[in-house]
C-alpha cells in the first residue's frame, strides 16, 4: 500500500449470481483506491473461494474470514500476507462448517476469539472458536436455532437469520431475522464470547423484513433495513434491557428516483457516515442519505442514481463511498453524489477495506 492507495477486499457470488452453483472460479479479489482522486485499480482475483459473498477482516491477527454462501456453508480463513509486490496476497488457512445453510454474514467478536456467523436459509447462528489459523476445523462451538415466520408466505415461511451486530456496549449479540420480522438478542459471555439465548431485543411491523442494522454514534437508535417492506425502521434502544422500541418507518428511496434494474425495490446495506445514515436498494438501484432529528428519527437528505445494478453491499473509505453492484458486475465509487470512478467485477457482492 502506498500513501495514496487503499486495499480493498472484495467478496463476490458466482459469476451468474447468488443462488447459482457455487466453485466456479469465483472468489476474493483484490482492489487499490486512490484515497486522493477517488480512482479505482484494475481488479485482481487473488484466491478462488466458493461464493464468498461477505468477509470480515481481523487486521491484528492477519485473518481473513470468508463464508461460503451455499447448502451446507461453510466458512474459509486465509491469512493476509505480503506479495512480491508489497500488496497484499491470501494464503488458504482452513474452513469450517458454518452450522447452517447459506451463510451470508460473518463478523468477528472484538477481541478474535470466535466468529458469529449468520445462515440464511437455515435460520440458523453459529459460533466458531478462532485460533491463530483461523476457525477450528469440524463442527461449530455453538449452533443456535429459531423458530417463527411472517406473512410474506414467499420470503418469511420459515426464520432467516441475516446479520449479527453487537449492542454498543458489547454484552449482547443481535441478529436480524427477516424471516420472522424480529432482531434476536444473545448474551455474550465475556470472557469466551459464546452466546446464551435471551429472547427477542425488538419486534418490527408485520412482513418487513429486517436485514442489516446499524447503530447511532451515541447508542441511543438502532437504524434497520428492512427488505420487503422496503422502509428504514428507526429503533429507539434502551441500553439497561437491550432492547429497541419502533419509532418510525421512512421509505428507503425516494419513488421513481434513480434508472433502475426492474424489480422490486429491496434495500440492501445500511451504514452511518458521522450524523449521516446511507441505505443502498437493489431495483431501484439507489443510495440514499437520511439526515436524523435530535430524536434519532431521519428525513430523506437526497439520494445517487447508480449507473451500474443492484447495489449489494458499500463502504465509506476515507470519504469515499465504493458501492458492490452485484448484477451490473462493477464497483462504483462516489462521492457527494457523483460518481467518481467505476471498475468491472464479477458479482461483486461485498467490500471490505484491507
């Protein structure tokens, strides 16, 4: 990495989309951002990895974890080393079952003891020890199941496990479930970080699927992305229960905004940029930015056009917003609503500064 370039992790699908067959030449690739123009580099792949839809990075340890987004998941470590060329490369450590079917999130308890790891179609979270190698080979440390549905008989027949998060004081672990319109809570155990139920944190409106979540710099809100109803719940969050009261619901786009991919609407990532929350949604292919009121509720604060489709996944990297268009096969980058830079990349599905 030079003084103006960045690393950019890139988890991706196979090359005809998520839900297709996985380990056929998909993987982790590899790109430079130019901190000081917003450009992006040409696009290595640098290990072959079956559907390694979402990764997490443990930069102390030199880990990178990636889940394998198919039946029967599972979830590959690699360790980050120097190439002949200074850049980073990944050296293939193990994996691991990730407990479940599809997996589609991993995130990393603060200090790298385990990984919490959303499955999907299974409903299902998993908690796998990490060693200096990366997870422990065979079965996870813990697998814990939930049962319930919703009314969109065609998503929410059964529970969905998406995203974990932890509360912003660390003791508890939330997971949003689109399949039963409920962000689950876990204690965490402080000293081994292992996971003990502790019933439901908050209970959203009927069929909206909650999907990723974020919290307010202070604490006091938990913003929500909520694909089938295609809205942004706002969460009051009471820290002494750990627990979120609905507030409010704002669309996630503003209507017939931005070129679209066709489709429904289904919002995707949520982040918080300073006071700013951003939501990316797939279809109409936007990025919008909400600005909150003293009482954490938000008001649209204008939105992007994205030229490429199905924004996926983002991040904000040193200013600059680079947006996984996961169907229209590029990343894009932006910056106070222009478009800045774009790259071609297959089925980007993921990014993650290195």
């Amino acid at each position: 990495m030079t003084e103006h370039l960045r690393d950019l992790w890139i988890g991706t699908y196979p090359s005809a989309g998520a839900g297709t067959p996985a380990g056929v030449g998909e993987g982790i690739w590899r790109v430079a951002l130019d901190t000081g123009t917003g450009q992006l580099g040409r696009p290595v792949l640098v290990v072959e990895s079956p559907a390694p839809s979402f990764v997490a990075v443990d930069r102390q340890a030199g880990l990178l974890l990636a889940v394998g987004e198919h039946a029967a998941g599972t979830v590959s470590a690699f360790r980050v080393v120097a190439g002949p060329d200074g850049r980073p490369g990944l050296v293939p450590a193990g994996s691991a079952s990730s407990g479940g079917d599809d997996p589609c999130h991993v995130l990393l308890d603060p200090a790298g003891r385990v990984a919490y790891v959303a499955n999907y179609s299974s409903g299902s979270v998993a908690v796998l020890a990490i060693g200096p190698e990366g997870p422990a080979a065979g079965d996870p440390a813990q697998v814990l199941t939930h049962e319930g549905s919703g009314p969109d008989a065609g998503r929410q027949e059964g529970s969905h496990a998406h995203f974990a998060a932890l509360t912003p004081d660390g003791a508890h672990l939330l997971v949003c479930d689109l399949g039963t319109d409920e962000i689950r809570r876990y204690r965490r155990d402080a000293g081994t970080g292992l996971l003990t139920e502790d019933g439901v944190a908050a209970t959203l409106r009927p069929g909206s699927g909650p999907r990723h979540l974020v919290f307010s710099a202070d604490g006091r809100i938990a913003y929500v992305a909520c694909e089938l109803d295609v809205t942004v719940a706002v969460l009051a969050w009471d820290a002494a229960t750990a627990s979120g009261r609905v507030v409010q619901h704002v669309p996630a786009s503003e209507d017939g905004a931005g070129s679209g991919s066709g489709g429904r609407p289904l919002p995707s990532h949520i982040d918080r940029v300073g006071d700013r929350v951003l939501v990316a949604t797939r279809g109409a292919d936007v990025l919008a930015t909400f600005a909150p009121a003293p009482d954490g509720t938000l008001a649209p604060a204008g939105q992007t056009a994205l030229p490429g489709a199905w924004p996926r996944h983002f991040a904000v990297v040193d200013g600059w917003t680079v947006v996984a268009d996961e169907r229209g096969g590029t990343l894009t980058v932006l910056r106070d609503g222009a478009v800045v830079s774009r790259v071609p990349l297959p089925a980007p599905a993921c990014v993650v500064p290195a």
